[in-house]
C-alpha cells in the first residue's frame, strides 16, 4: 500500500492552483485546521484537509484484482462575510466550495499517486454552516480515495 502521507499530500496539491490565481480563490490551504472561532478574516477563505476514516472490506472491495483500503479526507472550506442583512453568507462560500469540487479529476479518470492510478470522488453529503460563527461560513466536503494493496 502507498504510504497515507504520500496520499495526503498529493491530495491537498490537487487544490493548489486555487492559491495561484490573480488575486488567489483561496488565501489559506492548509492540513492544519484551525477552529472557526479563531480564523481571522484575512486567512479566509480557507481550505483545511483532514484525514477523517479509513477502513477495508476484505474481499469485497477489489480493483483490478486488489484488495482495497478505502481512505476518507474531509476538505473544510471557510469563507468570511461581512455582517449584511441583504447578502448571504452562502454566497461567498458557494464559489469557493464549487472550485474546490472543481479540481476533482472527472468520472473516470484516476488519480496517480506514485504512479499508482485509484479513483478519488466525491462521497456523501457537503455540510453547510452558513455564517452563524463569527461570519464565518462552513462546508464541509467528503471525499474518498481507494487505495489499492497487494493481495494475500
């Protein structure tokens, strides 16, 4: 199996680019979270990635013949609106989330670590927190990797 920091970081380099755009989508991308209650609006908005579960269904998993590990990250996207009685919070945050979702590689094709290709996707549903902390504006977004091993 892959090392899980060799996964982990090739992950959250998937969402670089959102840092090098003029002016940057994301002005924070981290593997660090930090808790809503302390972000500063200048760090936002944000994205953190979290390692949240990892399990396998022997047998009942494969790819191309492979046992699999099936990992799970959350990307926790932070977006800061201005106290507004016309704007949602959500309309900051909704761009954000949907570029994030946007550096997904589409259906079909996998995404190589190390030379080894899995599927990586989108998985279950995204959390809304739509700016009742500190205007700060949640989602979180679930996302999978399968991981293929050797077989016994």
């Amino acid at each position: 199996m892959l090392p899980r920091e060799d996964i982990a970081l090739a992950l959250i380099a998937l969402l670089a680019p959102l840092q090098s755009t003029s002016p940057p989508l994301v002005a924070t991308l981290s593997r660090r979270i930090v808790p809503a209650v302390q972000i500063q609006p200048a760090q936002c908005p944000a994205v953190f990635q979290v390692i949240s579960d990892e399990h396998v269904q022997e047998g009942q998993r494969t790819l191309e013949g492979m046992y699999v590990s099936v990992m799970g990250f959350d990307w926790m996207v932070y977006a800061y609106s201005a106290p507004s009685t016309s704007t949602a919070p959500s309309s900051v945050l909704n761009p954000i989330v949907d570029a994030v979702l946007g550096k997904l590689p589409p259906a079909g094709v996998p995404f190589v670590v190390d030379g080894v290709a899995m599927p990586l996707f989108w998985d279950g549903t995204i959390d809304y927190v739509d700016g009742m902390i500190a205007n700060i504006s949640i989602a979180r977004i679930p996302v999978k990797v399968m991981v293929p091993w050797a077989t016994p």
